[in-house]
C-alpha cells in the first residue's frame, strides 16, 4: 500500500513529502488501535489500488467517513478498480450510518475532478485548508 502512496506522492508532484514510516503506517492501520481502514483492489495477488479511510466528526452532521486517499496504479487504470472502491466505501458508510463521504482533490486533478463527477460528488469553493505542523 506504501508504494502506492508513494506512486501518488509522484503523481500529485510532492514525492518527498511522504515521511511516514512502515512501521507507523503498519500499526496505525492494523495495530491494536487502528486509526484507518482500507478496502484494497487486488488482481492476481497484487494490490492495484486502495481507499483508505477514517471517521471525521462534524459538530453539525455528526460522523462522517473522511477518504484520506483513492489511488489504483496507472497501469491498472481504466479497469473500473475505482469504482469498484468507491462503491464498497458508499456501502459502508451507510452500513456504519455516516451523514457523508467527505475528501480533498487538487484542483488541477482533473481525471480525479472527473471521475468524482461521475458519483455526483458536489466542490465545496469557499473553504480553505488549513494546517498546522507539530514536530
């Protein structure tokens, strides 16, 4: 999955930006406390893609499911491995009674923009991101 992450990080024009270790990837997802979930597409035995999710509250809508990332590798694009993710998410989110799926897309992700569309997703222009880094 870290490889995929990676092959993003490329595709999104950050590579250096992924610092986050196996190790920590590893127990975060699938320690004894997991802070993610993931639904993995797999052909022949080989990831080609993965939704990665975890519970975002809002103090308006209550729980909502966050889509940290939806990536299939190029090579396997087009095969329908994203609708395939964002179908099981859909399901459950309702199976766990969220209000919404909630994520962020680079405005210059057209294909990604593109594909959205296709779920009816709805581009929210007035909010702004924000982060603050504590190292």
């Amino acid at each position: 999955m870290l490889e995929l992450v990676r092959e993003l990080a490329i595709y999104e024009r950050a590579p250096d930006e992924v610092t986050v270790t196996p190790e920590h990837f590893e127990e975060s997802g699938f320690g004894p406390n997991p802070v993610w979930w993931a639904f993995v597409a797999e052909v022949d035995g080989i990831i080609k893609g993965f939704a990665l999710y975890y519970i975002r509250y809002s103090t308006w809508k209550g729980q909502r499911m966050y889509l940290e990332d939806i990536i299939v590798t190029e090579a396997a694009r087009g095969n329908g491995l994203g609708k395939l993710l964002m179908d099981a998410l859909v399901v459950e989110a309702k199976e766990k009674g969220f209000s919404a799926i909630v994520w962020q897309v680079l405005e210059w992700n057209e294909p990604a923009i593109n594909f959205y569309k296709k779920f009816n997703a709805s581009f929210d222009p007035e909010w702004v991101n924000a982060v603050l880094e504590v190292k």
